[in-house]
C-alpha cells in the first residue's frame, strides 16, 4: 500500500497550525515534501517525522539531597 500524501491544509490540521506554517515549511526546506503537478503534497511519515525530531523531552530535576528546594 502506498503512503498517504497530506495536503497542507490536512497538515496544518496535524499539526495544529494555521496552513502558512506547513507552507514555511516547504518553503524553507525543512520538511519532505512531493510536487504532483503544481500541487504540493506532505508524506505522513515525513511529517512524523518532522514532530519527533523537534518534539523536547522535558528536563527532570533531582530532590536536594537535604531536601532543600533546588
């Protein structure tokens, strides 16, 4: 089965922006993207892609070993 191709507005939908923010995307490089004729298409995974490598872990921080706030 092929992949699923997003359009930007699907995209934008994924990501929970308005539509110019996949554009920039594309725009800039920085994600994946397929032209079908003049129109611009998203793969999913490179759109998974795209969350996990700017998603950030949060940082845990260590009690104090006197139990003092750090």
């Amino acid at each position: 089965m092929a992949e699923r191709l997003l359009t930007v507005a699907q995209a934008a939908e994924r990501l929970g922006t308005s539509e110019r923010f996949p554009r920039r995307l594309i725009a800039e490089r920085r994600v994946t993207f397929v032209k079908v004729g003049r129109h611009v298409r998203i793969p999913e995974r490179a759109l998974a892609a795209y969350i996990d490598a700017n998603t950030v872990q949060p940082v845990r921080r260590r009690r104090s070993r006197y139990g003092r706030a750090a």
